[in-house]
C-alpha cells in the first residue's frame, strides 16, 4: 500500500522533480503548490495538484488531512528583495513554523524537512553535517539557517520524525520558471556573462537531489541531516567547458579584482533599489563566495541514503542540453 504523500512548493525546481520521483516509486502524490492555475507541467503526471500556502495554516491543515509524509520543499529563493527581511527571511522561518505546526496536527508520520548547504556554509574546506553556517550576512543564507533551526526546534517540541536534507547549486531539468541558479546557467549559454565574477558553485543535477529526498524517507534516520551536494565545486573555466562539449562556442569573459566586482555589486543593488527590478550582483554574494570553493563531504548520504550524484560535469553537460532543448520549444 503506497503512502499519501504531500510535497510543498511543488511546482518549483525541486518540488517538481521530487513529485516526479516519487509517483515513479508508486506513491500516492498531492503536488502542493501556491499558483494552482500554474499545473501544464503536471496535467501528465499521476498525481493531484492541491493549494498550500507555507504561511496560510487552514491551507495547510487542509492540504495535510490523511498524509502520511510531508516533504516541506517550498521556500523563498532569491537573494536580493527590497526589504529583505520581510520578503525572504520572516516567509521563510514562519512557512517553516506554520507547517511544522499543521503537521504535527495531522499527525503526519515522516516529515523530510529541505534545508540548504546555505545552512551549512562554505570556507574551501570539505564542511560535513555538523557544520553550522554562523558568519553570513546574505538574508537568503540567514532564512536558511534560521528556518532549519527552528524546524528542529519544533520537531523536537511536537515529537516529529524528521530529516532534513541540504542540497547545494541544483541544474537540471524540469524547470517550471528558471531559478537564480539555472538563470545563472542560462546567462552563461547565451554568452551574456560580461565578467567572471570568480565565484566556484557545487552543482549538483537536481535530479540526484529529489533521489536523496525520497530516500531520507525510509534509509534516512530521524534527527539527521544529509548534505545533497558534490565533493568538489566548479570555477567559470569549467562550465565553459561542459558547455563547449555540448556544442555551444563561447569565450570566457575577463576575471577583475574583488574591489572590482564588489563596486559593481553595489551600482547593481542602488539601481534595483531605484527600479524595483532585482539586482543580479550584490555584495553579500561577493563576500560569500569571490574565491571561495564550496567543498562538502557526502559520506554520510552517500552510506545511509545510497546517494550517488552524477559528477558535476555531466551534471552541467546536461543542463546545458537541456535548456538547448528548452528554447527551441519556446
């Protein structure tokens, strides 16, 4: 007998491709998701589209009733608002607060709680799970972090069975809206990246990553986390190359100092101040990640949960081709 399972911001990159896995393990799937309206991608698929609102508690109640697993996926991504408090960090730890809650209510049996590497953190050394990010000052790391806190506080306060999982830079397929991550990818293959930012990402094939999701359900044990990641993160030179191997021909733009980048990160963030349009640069990203690797160790995934992401470049090689096959659809 398959399990009723609800996953949370469905209709996003992750979400999506966890639906996806988990109606392909024969599971009984609510796809939970803000903009019902927005379902094209899931017309196909064997599962039924609900409302949740990670800030609306009767949504949530209702969209929990009879669920045995709850993967709480939805969150807010990005990393520029023009009040970043109120537009990334509150939604964030709030959702996870107003969730925990209707969950716990439901007496849901298995929550799969997806944190971020953000939580984590970065230093160029291999960083494991009993690493806590304590020292950014970026408000989509500090929503992670504070977010992840608080719903270990709550699963330990409602006596929840829970992981949670932290994947690092997802690529990969099914898309529904490009996140900052695939953007960054796309700006790439449209050779529209004017400098190199000298910033390394642990890509990761988001596909792999809604693999370790389900599997934390029954290899997983409750009150651990697992890194969802590769060892190793990728410089500039690097995704150039698995973009060029997929035919795409591009010339790598000039590498500028860190002052440099970091006074265009500071015009970027007045002027979306200006516009309201979101700066694609700003400071916070420069100080996290200008000559910084992110390096994690994945022994722990790799052991318990039988993870085993594809390398990062064949995830890269991938996404490329996979937004190739994007545009010609559009």
């Amino acid at each position: 007998m398959s399990n009723v399972c609800l996953v949370t911001g469905a209709n996003g990159h992750l979400g999506g491709n966890v639906v996806r896995a988990l109606i392909a393990q024969g599971e009984t799937v609510r796809a939970g998701m803000r903009d019902i309206q927005n379902v094209d991608n899931f017309f196909h698929l064997n599962c039924q589209v609900v409302y949740t609102e990670m800030q609306d508690i009767d949504a949530m109640r209702k969209a929990l009733e009879g669920v045995d697993i709850l993967y709480h996926v939805a969150a807010v991504f990005k990393h520029w608002a023009k009040d970043p408090i109120t537009e990334i960090v509150q939604p964030n730890v709030k959702g996870t607060e107003i969730v925990l809650k209707a969950a716990a209510e439901a007496n849901v049996k298995k929550v799969v709680y997806v944190s971020s590497v953000a939580a984590v953190g970065h230093d160029g050394n291999y960083l494991d799970e009993n690493s806590w990010n304590t020292l950014s000052n970026n408000a989509y790391y500090n929503s992670k972090i504070k977010s992840e806190q608080k719903a270990w506080e709550l699963a330990k306060k409602y006596n929840i069975w829970m992981v949670s999982v932290l994947p690092s830079a997802m690529i990969g397929p099914h898309a529904n809206r490009l996140t900052d991550t695939m953007q960054f990818i796309e700006t790439i293959r449209t050779n529209k990246l004017l400098i190199d930012p000298h910033f390394f990402f642990n890509f990761v094939d988001v596909r792999d990553v809604a693999k370790g999701v389900v599997a934390a359900t029954t290899k997983g044990s409750s009150g651990s986390r697992y890194i969802l990641a590769n060892n190793n993160a990728s410089s500039l030179t690097e995704i150039y190359n698995a973009a060029q191997s997929t035919g795409i021909n591009l010339k790598a733009p000039a590498r500028l100092p860190k002052w440099v980048i970091y006074f265009i990160a500071l015009c970027a963030e007045l002027a979306a101040k200006v516009t309201g349009k979101p700066a694609e640069l700003i400071r916070s990203q420069v100080a996290l990640f200008y000559g910084i690797r992110q390096e994690y160790e994945i022994t722990k995934a790799r052991n318990e949960l039988g993870y085993e992401p594809r390398s990062p470049s064949e995830a890269l090689r991938d996404v490329f081709e996979y937004l190739n096959g994007r545009e010609s659809k559009l």
